[in-house]
C-alpha cells in the first residue's frame, strides 16, 4: 500500500506558500531596505497603475511584517500614501475598490491589509497591471 494518498497530503504550511508567492511577485517591483525598511522600487514599478502601486505597497508591507520590521500588518492610508507617493485623494477611493474586489481588507480604524488568503488573488491582479 505504499504510494497511498492521505488527508495528511492535503497538508501545507500556508505561510511558507504565500511567503514564496509574495515574494516573486514582490520582487519584480520593489525591494525593502534592510535598515530603513523603506521600498526601493525597480522599473517595473513604474509602469503600474495607482492600485498595482498600493497593492504592491501593502504585499510589501506584509513581508516587511513577516520580517519583524514593523509591528502592524495594517496601513492607513496615509501611510500608503507616503510608502508609494501616490496623493492621499488617489489613495482613498483606490483602496476601498481595492477592498470591493476582495483583494484588501479593511479594518473598522480605517487601515488596509492583504490577508493569507488573498495573497494569490493580489499576486494575479499585478499581473494584469502591468
């Protein structure tokens, strides 16, 4: 019975998926700095559209909080602004239809964040982003 599939096969580290997912689609766009923590784009990030840059910009964040580098998965969107250079104005509107396609969640205090889950999903919007 050897080569017998089992429920245990089903079994994967979700963390260990998404961290991979995450970071080779993150990284065709940005780089962290090591010490600053701050995003250093690559060209490809130009060429995005103001969601693309915030979707980038919260995936980032997520790693630069997988990395123990801040203490908060969420973003307001003020520090959206900020990480991307995109106006406060843009941002607003941007992330709540962001939000509406289910690709970020927001929180009752007005921040946003890409969950585990739809890490796939915000990986696959790029694509078409670009």
């Amino acid at each position: 019975m050897s080569g017998q599939k089992t429920f245990d096969d089903l079994l994967v580290d979700e963390d260990e998926v998404n961290e991979e997912i995450l970071t080779e689609t993150v990284i065709d766009y940005v780089q962290i700095g090591e010490q600053s923590g701050n995003l250093i784009p690559k060209p490809a990030y130009d060429n995005l559209t103001a969601g693309g840059k915030i979707v980038v910009a919260l995936l980032a964040h997520r790693a630069r909080f997988g990395l123990d580098m801040v203490e908060d998965e969420w973003l307001k969107p003020g520090a959206i602004s900020s990480m991307t250079g995109i106006k406060k104005n843009t941002v607003y509107p941007t992330v709540r239809d962001l939000a509406d396609e289910g690709i970020v969640r927001n929180s009752d205090e007005g921040a946003y964040m890409i969950p585990s889950v739809n890490v796939e999903q915000a990986c696959d919007y790029l694509e078409g982003n670009d």
